[in-house]
C-alpha cells in the first residue's frame, strides 16, 4: 500500500479518497517541517519581504502555514488570503486559524476569483509544478497584483536532482517526470514572468541537500519505494533502489535539486 501521496494527487486533492486527502496534509506538515524547506522558506520569506499593514495572497496555500506566519508580518492594519483549489485544504488551514487577519478561500490559482490590482503582493510556493498551464497562474497572479506589488513563486525544480554514491538517478528522474511539467517548473518560472509582463525579475536557486536516502524521501517523491514501485519498470526499480541501499550502507549517500525562488514587479502606470 502506498503511503505517500502521488505528484498527481496534488493537481486535485479533493478527486482522491478521504484517506489519501488525509495523507497529503500530513506530507505536507511533514515536508514543511523539513530543516531544507525550512531553509528555502527562510530565503523566500526575506525576498517576498512582507511588512505591516500590507494587504497578501498566497496563493496555493495547503495547510496556510505560510499564509498564518504572513498574517503576523503584516499585523491587524494588513489582511491576508489564503487560497487552495482544494477544498480540503481550506478546510484543514481554516481549522488552524490562529485569529490573525487571514482568509481562506478555495479558488483556482489560474482563475482567481478577485478584481485586478487587488494585492500588494502576491506568493505562490510548490503549486506550478502541479499545473497544467503555469503561464495562466502567473498572468492570473500578476493581474491581481497592484501596479509597483511584486509577484513571489517558488518552485521545485526536480530536473536537476544530482547524486553520488549511487547510480541511475538520471534515469529514474526522467522515468517519472516524463511529459511532466514538474521536472524543470522552477526554472521556467522566470520567463513566464518576463512573458507575462512582469518587471525587474530576479532569481534564487537554493539547493537541498540530503545525506541519507529516508531524509531526501521525506521532500523527494523518487526516493520512495511505494510510489516508485508503482512507477517505474521492475528492473529499474530494483536497479536504482539496490545501488541506493549500498550507498546507505556504506555511508555515502549524497543526492540534492534546486528550488527556485523568483520575483517579479508589476509595472507601473
Ligand atoms: C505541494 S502543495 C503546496 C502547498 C503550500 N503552498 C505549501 O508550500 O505548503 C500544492 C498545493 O497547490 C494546490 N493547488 C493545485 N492546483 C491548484 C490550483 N489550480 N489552484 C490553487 N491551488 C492549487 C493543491 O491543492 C495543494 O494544496
């Protein structure tokens, strides 16, 4: 039985059973939790550079973690929306409001239920990978946001996952993400921005590392057996995961990818 989440699953939590809706929260919690997401949320959080009275979105919200720390940047002169297409992922962040000037909403980061120039800001984290036209999310997010707000999107990037002590990660990385926009979704994120009007755009790759191969599953979707079981060959399978449990064994597993974080400014008029 698998017990992590499919990438899939996330396009669309509330399509899947109760029980796996439920797992989605708790990876979500987990990998929240995790010191190099913590790592890359620390870097996002000082470029998104939220301050008090500031009127947010983050968009893509999940369990609202995020959405409830932006609440006390911008304190009770600000107002902040969190929005998740799932419905049950509103649901969860709701029932962990904090009291803080936060919204939960479901709505479609590619049709945002808002007026333009709505924001003086606007995040979105780990949902353009999950999408089937990144270029509608970052038109929709940058319509939302005032003229002088900035735009913040921070994505995985699973396409430059690299490793030593280990052999056939190339293989498995691009078995899984075949035709899937997931593999290179945080370094397009960019040139979506400059296609969709977007000014002064900048950019930082923050790297993960990960020593052991239960560490790099608990943020990696190929270092899990259940899911890879059902996704690649047998052969491969055996391959990568036998060559995977020498390197732990002997201690010399190393594997990390890069996530970026992109900003871009909505124009002045
Ligand atoms: C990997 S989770 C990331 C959640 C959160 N941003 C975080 O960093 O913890 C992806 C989230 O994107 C949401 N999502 C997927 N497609 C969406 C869409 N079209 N509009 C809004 N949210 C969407 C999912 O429901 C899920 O909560």
């Amino acid at each position: 039985m698998n017990t992590r989440p499919t990438d899939n699953a996330f396009a669309r939590i509330d399509a899947v059973s109760a029980e796996m809706q439920g797992k989605i929260i708790d990876y979500l919690d987990v990998v929240a939790g995790h010191p190099e997401m913590q790592r890359v949320r620390t870097a996002a959080s000082a470029i998104f550079a939220p301050s008090e009275g500031e009127r947010l979105l983050d968009a893509g919200c999940g369990a609202g973690e995020v959405a409830r720390e932006l609440g006390a940047q911008v304190g009770g002169t600000g107002a902040v929306f969190a929005v998740d297409r799932s419905q049950q992922a509103v649901a969860v962040a709701q029932a962990r409001h904090d009291g803080g000037p936060v919204t939960y909403l479901a709505g479609d980061v590619t049709a945002l239920d808002f007026p333009d120039d709505q924001f003086d800001g606007v995040r979105c984290e780990r949902v353009m990978q999950h999408l089937a036209d990144p270029d509608a999310a970052i038109t929709e997010l940058a319509r939302v946001t005032r003229p002088g707000g900035r735009v913040c999107v921070i994505d995985t990037d699973w396409a430059s996952s690299v490793g030593d002590g280990f052999d056939h990660l190339d293989e498995v990385v691009s078995s899984f993400f075949t035709g899937h926009s997931a593999a290179t979704a945080g370094r397009s994120v960019r040139s979506r921005m400059v296609r969709s009007g977007l000014r002064e755009t900048s950019v930082l790759p923050v790297t993960l590392r990960f020593l052991s191969p239960a560490d790099a599953e608990v943020v990696a979707p190929i270092f899990s057996r259940a899911l890879m079981r059902e996704h690649l060959s047998e052969e491969l399978f055996d391959r990568f995961f036998s060559s995977v449990d020498r390197s732990a064994d002997r201690g010399d597993f190393l594997y990390a990818f890069t996530m970026w974080i992109s900003l871009g400014h909505v124009a002045l008029t």
